[in-house]
C-alpha cells in the first residue's frame, strides 16, 4: 500500500513521538540503525524515524517545515538542539536529557497537530 505524503508525514512522527517518549522514560529498546547494525536506540538521524523517511532531507521532513514555519534556522529546532545538549553533557541516563526528551517529544506532538492540520 503506497501512504500520500501526509500520511507517510504522520506515521513517521508518530514513531519519533514514540521514540522520545521511551528516551524521557529511560526505556531504549534495541533497533537497526540506517546502517543495519543492531544497538540500543539513542538520539540522532540514525535513530529518527523522520530522518529515514526524508533521507535527511530536512526540507522534506515535517519537523523541519513546521521549524521554518516558525522561524528557526536549525531544522530540528530548539527542543532537539537541547536534548542533544544534556545528552552530551550530562548523558542518557540523566534528569535533564529525560527532561529534555520529554520536551522533543511534547515539540513533536505539536508538529503532528500542524501536520495533520495541512
């Protein structure tokens, strides 16, 4: 079954929301990165469902259109730029990563709403 660009848009986000939604848990399952190789699910575009869909084509990507939309110059925008951030330099496991998670995952749930409003 072929999905319309809208709905492959939301399939895709509603796997990331699903993905940071584990991170803020501490809750990381095992997966296949976009190299094939088995590991433990963390951030970054070999773990982001969106990112395999667009082919890190962020122009493409819904969390990207929406960030433009809203004038941001990094197409992940703020929340991941902060995940990111804790996850560096206070590690996975940390409060302020699954904070910081958790937040990616509220940013997203936007995105959606905008997504399936268009």
């Amino acid at each position: 079954m072929a999905y319309s660009k809208k709905e492959r848009a939301i399939k895709a986000l509603n796997a990331s929301i699903r993905h940071w939604e584990r991170m803020s848990q501490g809750k990381r399952r095992k997966m296949r990165n976009n190299t094939g190789y088995l590991t433990l699910e963390t951030i970054g575009s070999e773990h982001c469902e969106c990112c395999r869909v667009y082919d890190i084509k962020c122009h493409f990507c819904p969390v990207g259109q929406f960030n433009h939309s809203r004038g941001a110059t990094f197409e992940c925008g703020r929340e991941y730029a902060n995940a990111e951030a804790a996850y560096y330099n206070k590690g996975i496991n940390s409060a302020m990563f699954k904070k910081a998670a958790k937040l990616e995952a509220i940013h997203l749930q936007r995105v959606l709403k905008y997504t399936s409003a268009i």
